[in-house]
C-alpha cells in the first residue's frame, strides 16, 4: 500500500518545481542552517567521510561542495590492465546483460527501447546492436562524481529533455519506460573496444548534471534536445580521457548507464543486479585485442572547444526547435569549474 502511494506521488507532485528548489537550496550559503543540514543528511544516509578528502563537514560552504566532494587519493585504485574496464561509479548495480532486439532490461516485466534511451538516434542505436548495458544506481549516500570505464575521445554528447521520476529501485520496478523518459547527458566515446556511451540520467531533485568538458549541461531546462560533435582522435581540440578519470558528476543522486558494441566486452561474472560497486574495480574484459584506435591520441586536459552543433534525429515526443542556422539546436558549451 505504501509503495503503491509513493509511484502515485511520483506522477502527482510538481518534479520540475521540486527539482528547481532543491537545486537553488543546494547552492546557498546559508552558514550554520547550511551546516546542520550537511550534518543531518550524513547522519541519516550513513555517509562515510573518512573517504573524503575533506572529512570536516563544516568545511562545505554550500550541500552542492559536500554532495560532489572528492575523494582522498588512493581510496577507488583502477584496476589495472589494457583489457580490463573500470567500473564508472560508486553505488549497485540496477541491472545488466544483453541488448536484445533492441530493448535493455530495467525491471521485471519492464524493457525499454534503446532508440528511445538514444533520443531516437537510430544510426547510433545501430552501432550497439546486440551489444551490452549496465545501469548503476547512485544512493544518496554514495560518492557522485563519474569516472571513465576506459581510455575515450569524446565524440558526441547530446543533452535530451524528459520528466525527472525518481530512479530509485521502488520507481524502476514500476514506471514504465523509466530512464528513456527522464532527463539525460548522452556521451559517446571512440575507444579501443568500439564506440562507448556512458548517459548520465536525471532524477527528481537531481540539482545539475555537469561534464568536465562542457561544465553545467542542465540546468537551464530548455525542452529541446541539444546535440554537440567534437574532434576525432588526432584532430586539433580532441578530447581524449583516461580509464579512471572523471568525466561528469550529478548533485544530487541518479543513475549512470553504459552502453558496448556487440562482441567487443564481457561484464565480470561477480556482477548481478543489486552488487554493490565502487568505481575502479573491475567492470569488464574485452573480447578482442584492441585496435589502434586510440594510440596516436594525446590524452590532454578537459578543454572548452566550439562544438560542431548539428541536428539530431529525434522521437517524436521530444521535439526539436530551429535555430540559426536553419536545422541546427544552438548550444554553447560553459567553461568547467572547480575541476
């Protein structure tokens, strides 16, 4: 009975509304009131400071500074190895396995196209065809900041509008077409496994989803879908991350999604639907010897570079508005900060 409440909540409550407030809250500095809430929520979600780099929770001027707190260093070592991927985050895996026929699996009784989850981007729905997913859960409780799986070269990120529904397993067992109606930052990478998308999803409260190369990509909440192509491998202004890295971080929870071509990774056995991860242990083992796709590359620094911004094919339930010039989505790209 309690449960059935909650999905009915889910659907009544004004979650744009909440987001947007949570969101101004996070970031004010409100001295002592700021303090005891930080206080309060670690307390309540069990947070483990002694990670943290900072461990005095006095020291956050604002709950976004304590929410994407870095961690000390050596406490998520990546695994080592040229054909050994990373897990991207901290917090449990929601599920994982096959793409079949075109549907990834969210919960029982529950499957979801991947070209929705792609904004309707059928040509790169193609490219992962039988591939594999995995969807890890971010708790509140968990470090937020997300890391590579492997060695990238960002090429195409695309920011999709959508509803802002809990993702928390309760919701994913019963809302339907979940995380392909949530908001969501699409980042697709060349890697020497075969293109690589790793979406960072949106949620209800879910202040901003930031890049290390774009900076805030939400807010503002525009409703139209927004698509950003940069440099190949060797091109001047290519970004090229490492496995471990961080690439994006969310303030507050939500959840990661990752995508692999067909034939190209095989997820560690020890990993089911609800394992517990820790970003850098082990995530997966490539099938094949990997290609020189990204050998030449000169692993450099996030950087802001002019995108090329070009239409992208949508769903017809997320349209997109023309810009000048006539059929592309005008988007800059803001400078990171404090990475």
């Amino acid at each position: 009975m309690l449960d059935s409440i909650k999905i009915k909540l889910q659907y009544l409550l004004p979650k744009q509304g909440l987001t947007r407030l949570a969101g101004w809250g996070a970031d004010k500095r409100a001295a002592a009131l700021t303090h005891w809430v930080i206080k309060a929520f670690a307390r309540f979600y069990n947070v483990d400071m002694k990670e943290a780099q900072n461990p005095d929770l006095k020291s956050y001027a604002t709950f976004n500074e304590f929410f994407v707190r870095p961690l000390r260093d050596g406490a998520r070592p990546v695994v080592s190895g040229l054909d050994m991927l990373c897990l991207p985050a901290d917090g449990a895996v929601s599920q994982l396995g096959p793409i079949t026929e075109g549907k990834l699996f969210q919960a029982k009784g529950h499957f979801y196209s991947l070209e929705a989850l792609l904004a309707g981007n059928y040509l790169l729905a193609e490219q992962f065809k039988d591939g594999q997913f995995a969807t890890i859960y971010l708790a509140p409780r968990d470090y937020h900041r997300v890391h590579m799986p492997c060695d990238g070269v960002l090429r195409e990120m695309i920011y999709v509008p959508g509803d802002l529904f809990s993702v928390n397993p309760l919701t994913a067992a019963n809302v339907p077409n979940l995380f392909a109606r949530n908001e969501r930052v699409i980042c697709v990478f060349d890697t020497e496994f075969g293109p690589m998308v790793q979406i960072l999803v949106g949620a209800t409260i879910v202040g901003s989803i930031e890049t290390v190369w774009a900076g805030c990509v939400t807010p503002p909440r525009e409703g139209i879908i927004k698509r950003w192509t940069y440099p190949a491998a060797g091109e001047e202004g290519a970004i090229a991350l490492e496995k471990g890295q961080e690439m994006g971080r969310f303030k507050l929870g939500s959840t990661v999604i990752n995508l692999f071509a067909a034939n190209q990774t095989r997820f560690m056995p020890n990993l089911k639907s609800g394992t517990v991860t820790r970003m850098g242990e082990p995530f997966a083992e490539a099938l094949r010897t990997p290609a020189a796709a990204t050998k030449e590359t000169v692993v450099v620094e996030p950087v802001v570079v002019t995108p090329e911004v070009s239409e992208v094919p949508v769903a017809p339930e997320a349209p997109v508005t023309a810009e000048t010039p006539p059929g592309m989505a005008t988007a800059e790209p803001q400078a990171p900060k404090d990475y």
